[in-house]
C-alpha cells in the first residue's frame, strides 16, 4: 500500500513515514498541503495521512480538485489530539482520525486496509495468463 504522509513540518512528515514503513507501507513524505500534491502526483497513493492540524476546508476543496488526490482516502493523524478533541469525521471530511499513542499497529493496519482503494486496473477475480504467453516489450 502506498502512503503519502503529510505533516506540518519535515520532522513530522518523516516520523510518520518511518512510524507507517514500520507497518510495511510503502511512504513518501510531504511538507503541508502544496506540497503534498505534488507528491501524490509522483507516487500515486492508496491513502493520504494527514497532521489533523492541517486539514481545513480550504484544503479539502484543494484537494478534492487535484487529479493526484481527488479519489484518494485521507486520514487525519495526531500524535497529540485525540479524536474526541476533534469534530466528529463527517464534519471533518475524512475517512478516519488514528490517535496514534493510543493505537496498536495492528488497529492502524486495519484501518488503513478499509480506507485502501485500488488503483490502476486490476484483472478479473481468477484471471490467469494463457500458458505461453510472452510479456509485451516497450522496444
């Protein structure tokens, strides 16, 4: 699952992307909400992580126009405000709050998994190559 991890500053972005590479995630850091679309558009992730101090609806509207992130779940991220300090999710427009101190990895790991949608094209449930068949070259 690919992750872009947005905080407030490079020390933050950072910290949640090893906390997340830790859970097996493939990251990419970003540093506020500019700079967090160009990063998706470069790394094209499952889910967005977000400092909860970020998110307005500003950058929701942003975001919701930006190709890179208009499809992509966001999940805002405290590593100080619990979600009871925060509005309730549908006023917030996110798909999730995780409190991390509070969270086991595997807590975080399931919601990641039911925020995760797939990108790209995926083949029919039980498709199989036909025997023989030769991978398609770019020459």
């Amino acid at each position: 699952m690919r992750l872009v991890c947005v905080g407030r500053h490079a020390y933050l972005s950072e910290h949640l992307c090893r906390y997340f590479r830790g859970l097996g995630a493939d990251c990419a850091g970003a540093v506020g909400a500019t700079d967090a679309r160009a990063v998706a558009s470069v790394h094209e992730p499952h889910v967005v992580v977000c400092d909860c101090d970020l998110i307005t609806p500003a950058l929701l509207d942003e975001w919701a126009a930006a190709p890179g992130l208009a499809d992509v779940p966001l999940i805002a991220v405290s590593l100080t405000r619990r979600p009871e300090d925060l509005p309730p999710l549908e006023l917030l427009g996110v798909a999730g709050v995780l409190y991390l101190p509070a969270l086991e990895r595997d807590q975080v790991w399931s919601l990641l998994s039911g925020a995760h949608r797939r990108r790209g094209v995926a083949p029919p449930i039980g498709w199989q190559p036909p025997l023989g068949s030769q991978s398609v070259s770019t020459r």
